[in-house]
C-alpha cells in the first residue's frame, strides 16, 4: 500500500491545542454563553465550567500552541531517514505565519500526511489562520476541488478501507504494528494542564514530535517498509 507514492513528496505533520483561556472564568461572558450552548448535549452531569478543560478540541475555542512537521531523507543507497521540524509558541498568529511561509515554499508536488488529520488537524490549522487572517499556503486551499485532487493523506482512513465507523488511534496502530514508541510523559488529555498550570511548552513540543515520528513509521509500515531507525531521525532546531 502506498507504493505509488515518493517518500520525498510527503510530509508528515501533527498539532497540540489547548484552550484559549487558563480557565472557563477568563472566557468572555459571550463566549462562555456560545460554550454552554455548544457543548450542552456532549457534557452530561458536568457543568460547562468543568467541561472547559476540553474546549481545545474546536477550533472556536481553542488555539494551536504546537505544529510538527517531518521530512523523509531520501534513501538512495543510504539508511532511510525523517527530519522533524516544530513551530511552538504562545503567539498563536505567529506560530501559524510561520508555519503558512514555510509550507508556502515547498514545491507544489508536496502532500501533508496526518492521523486523522482530514477530520482535525488540517480543518482546525485552516479555520485559525482564518480567524487571524493568515494566508492559506496552496497545500491547504482545497475548496472546490475534488477529493482526489486534495493533497492530504490520513494515516487513520487508510486504515477504515472504506469503513466510516472505524476510529483508530494512533497509539493502537503503532502497538499492533510493532512500532515502538516513548509516550511516556504526556497524553494527549493532559497538554492542556502542562500548558495552561505547568508552562511547559517544550514538553508539548517533544510529544508532539513524538506522533509524527509515530505517524512516519506507520506510513513505512503500511508501505512493507523496514522503520526509520532511531540515530537516522534529526530534530530540526
């Protein structure tokens, strides 16, 4: 699977959000009227302050703190590689200019692969930089094209071959191909907390470049590939 594809065209990308506000309180009051209203049949017995811990997952109430990127090195006759690259800050508008010349100066040939990115990564970075009036690099300006004309990949849909009921996580894909992992600090539930009471950006920097070594070697793997072994993958900056 994947054959068709050049490894040096892809790349791998994934993003860490959390709230916009440390807590529900700092929200403004119409904000947190529109935040009860959403999430009113999703919270339960919870209240929407309680539920507020969560607001990173839409793209309305939430920010990018973290988006992480990796190249594949070409092979040729040597060991193949994966460098990866993070744009991290508190600076939400310059994070994503950055990310948007960046992405602006690769060739055009270039496809943006994430797990489950065409339900979130991809929407939520083109509904923020909508937001803070950052322009769309052409990878990301996919209204009206076809779907096949649409340079994204999902690591996640290639695994429901046609079956739309299917979520998989990343963690359970890598556990049953054998790819080994160190997600051994943070979870994805509690960016959140190390970013809004611990100010631990860099921690959520390396988690986040944790998934897309991750999501680069399931590719390898969905490919029939051997791993990205560890000394042939580069942390660029």
């Amino acid at each position: 699977m994947l054959e068709q594809y050049d490894l040096s065209n892809l790349m791998v990308l994934d993003i860490e959000t959390v709230p916009q506000y440390a807590v529900h309180s700092d929200m403004p009051v119409i904000m947190q009227e529109l935040w009860a209203h959403k999430t009113r049949n999703m919270r339960g017995e919870e209240t929407a302050e309680d539920f507020y811990e969560r607001a990173g997952i839409w793209a309305e109430f939430g920010k990018i703190v973290c988006i992480s990127v990796g190249i594949f090195s070409n092979s040729g006759g040597k060991r193949p590689g994966l460098r990866v690259k993070s744009f991290a800050g508190h600076d939400e508008k310059q994070l994503l200019t950055d990310f948007s010349k960046m992405l602006s100066g690769q060739p055009l040939s270039i496809i943006l692969c994430a797990h489950n990115g065409k339900e979130f990564d991809f929407p939520y970075i083109c509904r923020r930089m909508l937001i803070h009036g950052v322009p769309f690099p052409p990878h990301l300006q996919i209204q009206g094209k076809r779907p096949w004309e649409i340079p994204h990949l999902d690591t996640m849909e290639l695994w429901k071959f046609g079956d739309y009921k299917n979520f998989t996580s990343l963690n359970l894909l890598t556990a049953i191909f054998d790819i080994p992992t160190s997600k051994d600090d943070i979870d994805g539930s509690q960016v959140a907390h190390v970013y809004w009471v611990q100010n631990a950006l860099e921690r959520i920097c390396t988690y986040c470049q944790k998934d897309v070594i991750a999501t680069a070697q399931l590719i390898r793997r969905y490919r029939g590939e051997p791993l990205i072994e560890e000394d042939c993958v580069t942390i660029v900056g």
